[in-house]
C-alpha cells in the first residue's frame, strides 16, 4: 500500500500536492474485470462528477460552504483512475495540502475518497444504465448521476436501488436490534447550539445508540463527536458514525473528520430516502433550509395514510440559547399543513437527557413493530413514499416559479411544493449549478396564497437574521424573492 507525493503550487495559491493513493475501506479487492469497467465508466460525466466529489472530501479543512468556491481554489486538481495487475490506484495532481499529514495522505480522509469512488464510478457501473436519450447532460451540470435505474423508475424500483447502494457500501448489520438515530441540522450554527447538539450525541452514545447524519459540519458534526465520549465511557468499540451526502451538497458540506462509513447517494431525493428507510429514530436539531427540506420531506412521508402503523420516533430539539427555533417551526407547518402535523414530533428544549431517553424509550416501539409487521430491522422495506418526492426536482427558475404553493392545493402535494421550494433555496445558497443560475438570472421567484407565503417569509427572514443561511453570514444575499399573488 504504497504512496508517493510530491509538493506542487496550483494557480488558486491554494497549498497542493500531488500523490499517488492505494485503496483502504473500499474496493480493496476488485478482479480485472471490474477495474476495466471502473476505467471505461470513469471518463466523461461521470468522472467529472467523481473529480468533484472526491476534491470536496480531500477539501477537509475548508471553511467555506460554496462549491463553486471550492472549485474556483482549486482549478487544477485532477484524478485519475490508474490500473494494476491487483487493484487500483488514484493518482492525484494538485490535491489540497489539508487532506495530507507530513506528505501522507489521511487515514480518513483516504477511506471517504475511496467511498466517493465506490459510490459514483463503481455504483453507476454496475446499478445504472444510460439515460434512455443519451447526450451529454446540461452544460456543466455536475451534481447528480444523470442515469435511471436499471430496473425503473416507479417507487419499488428506487425503494431497491437505494438498498442496493447502501449493502454495496457494507452500511447494513441485519441481526442487529434498531439502534441507529439520525440527526438533521444545519451546518451554520452558533457555538452554543454546536455544544448542545454534542451533549445530546453524547446521552445517545451512553445508551449505546449510533448516529447517522449528512456528515457535514455543525448540527452534522456535533453528535457524533459527543457519541464518541458516550461510547468511550460505556467501553463500546465499533461506534458507528455514519455520514449519508449527494454530489450537489458535499463540495460544500465536506464530510467531516469523525465519519467512519461514508455514502454517497445520486440525489437529494434518494439521499433523504436513505435517511428514512434506516432510521430507527430522528432527532432534528436547529438549521436552515436544507434543514426545512428534511423535515417537509420527513412529514410527508409520515402523513401518508399508508404509513398508519409506521412507527418512527421524531424529536424536535433545540436549545436555550435556540429562543424557540422550534416553536417558530412548529407555527410554520401548522399554517401550512394544519394542526394534525403535530401529531407526528414533539418538541424538547434544552434537555439533552430527555431527547435520548425520548429515542432509547422509542426504538422499543420500534422494534415491537417491526417484528410485528414482519419488516426488517436494517431497513424500513414497508414505509411508503409518495412518489412525487422520491422524483428528482430540477430546480431552475421556471420550475420554481411553477410551484404550487396555495391552500386549494390538496396538503399531499402542497408539502411536496414546499419542499422542493426550499430544495430550491439550498440549490441558490450553496450548489454550483444554483449559484450560476441566480447569479446570471437573479433571484429565483416563489408566488402562493398570501397566507402562505406571508409564513414562509417570516420564517426564511428568521433564518437570515440568524445568521443559519451560509457560514459567511455578513455576505449573505437572497437567491429568492416572495410574492403573494392573493
């Protein structure tokens, strides 16, 4: 398992290396075979697509939540996929210098590479087919894997694709009792809420739970960091800290340094699947709109009638220091979905203990209702999602301005509108392809009933006066405009 590296300076100014990576944690063991066909599919698309991704998990250290800044520091990097008689290497030219300890590349670092690689070159090679019209996708549109699935496209098909990605990642355990929390939150958010959500990841680790979350920083960091401590008191080895991202969001939520099993999966909307199908509770700390975005598409899903005798525990939870993050939230779905959605969460403030205990008492119910109903412990095979979110949303300004956000509208499509609105946002905050568009056409439009986007409004506002909109807070310009048309 050898490494070269040699020093180098790349236009950006930013510090680079070059270096050559052997495997470790993924396709440690391929046949000739395999490794051609990583080679054939890994040109074109898809491999800028894997360049991209794999320079956001090298960008280790990076303080920024922009993509396209990531890409504009590094204009040089390059992967390449290189064949040998027993596997594969990647040699890197102008990688960032973070990602590299006295010219070795990191342990961790090195094993999220090789995720990046399993999951976009090697997934799409062996779960993918082209694309029934096969161009070239749209013009420098690298954020998702532009290809159907092999067995269609209907909600059994991606329901199975997404198991498929995830038991090739080595993600699931099946005699495993239900144990595993995911915790949603934003990246942006103050240092007192970054501990609170540490000392909530930290009762969860006493009671032996593991965290999944989107593996970036703040909200996504700091459970696990306080699993870490909870599992260390408890002697509990083998804590698993899972991070589950998408092309379109990791150059800007690089995964952070305490994810010891990285996924990758094609999309938004696949990626949040992902999340539901294998939690076994979720916590949901303060955030921003991709934090709006998990909890319209979580609720959505619940409030199917379909999902009746679905048992998933969901906890709200915020802290002191939050001023009621939560019950601003809490009014925002109300005035939108109506009082019924409160039925689904409930709401802890600044009680850390009582969150875990909340989830620990839950995945009882959990379990009594998966061996009741005879569906698997690693996957939620029963829960139903509609199929409108599970279909990808192309977010543009046309589409956007296309949403229903009215309260004629029937409330199964209203909250997938809504969360494809705030879709939206995430997309003109922090994804390439967004921030392009918003910067040459400007600020995407939402039109609704006055009601409703009166509601919006207030919220959206409390996030940016909050800062919960980008790292760099002071720089913040809104990729949207509201406009009541009644």
């Amino acid at each position: 398992m050898s490494e070269s590296v040699s020093p180098s300076l790349s236009a950006c100014r930013a510090p680079v290396v070059d270096a050559s990576i052997s495997p470790i944690g993924s396709l440690e063991l391929l046949s000739q075979q395999e490794v051609e066909r990583l080679r054939r599919i890994g040109h074109g698309h898809i491999h800028e697509l894997f360049r991209r991704c794999a320079l956001a998990v090298l960008n280790c250290d990076d303080s920024f939540d922009s993509a396209e800044e990531v890409y504009k520091r590094y204009p040089d990097f390059s992967i390449e996929i290189v064949q040998r008689t027993r596997g594969i290497k990647l040699r890197l030219k102008n990688a960032p210098a973070c990602a590299f300890v006295d010219g070795v590349i990191m342990n961790g670092v090195r094993e999220h590479l090789f995720s990046v690689l399993r999951d976009i070159v090697f997934v799409s090679s062996e779960l993918y087919l082209p694309p029934e019209n096969a161009g070239a996708p749209a013009a420098d549109n690298y954020e998702s894997i532009e290809v159907r699935p092999a067995s269609g496209a209907d909600g059994d098909a991606i329901k199975n694709l997404v198991f498929d990605v995830l038991r090739n990642a080595g993600f699931f355990q099946p005699r495993v009792l239900p144990h595993l929390v995911v915790c949603w939150g934003g990246h942006a958010i103050s240092r007192e809420e970054y501990d609170f959500s540490k000392a909530v990841g930290y009762q969860l680790g006493l009671r032996g739970l593991d965290i999944i979350t989107g593996c970036g920083p703040g909200a996504m960091k700091g459970p696990m960091k306080g699993a870490t401590i909870g599992h260390a008191k408890q002697r509990i080895s083998g804590g698993r800290y899972i991070g589950i991202s998408e092309p379109g969001i990791i150059a800007a939520e690089s995964p952070n340094p305490i994810v010891n099993h990285l996924v990758v999966m094609p999309d938004i909307e696949k990626r949040l699947e992902a999340f539901v199908r294998v939690a076994h509770g979720i916590i949901v700390f303060p955030g921003g709109v991709g934090t709006l975005e998990e909890i319209l598409f979580l609720l959505g899903t619940l409030m199917d009638p379909a999902n009746a005798g679905i048992s998933l525990p969901v906890v709200f939870a915020d802290s002191a220091v939050s001023h009621g993050y939560f019950q601003r939230v809490d009014q925002f779905l109300v005035n939108t979905l109506g009082e019924q959605v409160r039925q689904y969460y409930r709401i802890v403030e600044d009680d850390a203990a009582q969150v875990a205990k909340l989830m620990k008492k839950g995945m009882s119910r959990v379990s009594d209702s998966r061996r009741k109903n005879r569906d698997a412990y690693y996957y939620n095979w029963l829960l139903h999602i509609p199929d409108e979110m599970t279909v990808p949303f192309e977010v543009s300004h046309n589409t956007m301005a296309a949403l229903r956000l009215s309260k004629d509208t029937p409330p199964a499509e209203l909250v997938v509108n809504l969360r494809r609105a705030f879709s939206g946002i995430v997309a003109g905050n922090v994804k390439d392809q967004g921030v392009r568009l918003v910067r040459e056409k400007g600020p995407f439009v939402l039109r609704g009933d006055k009601a409703i986007m009166s509601a919006m409004d207030e919220l959206l506002r409390d996030f940016v006066d909050a800062g919960r909109m980008k790292l760099i807070k002071e720089s913040y310009n809104p990729c949207y405009t509201i406009e009541p048309v009644r």
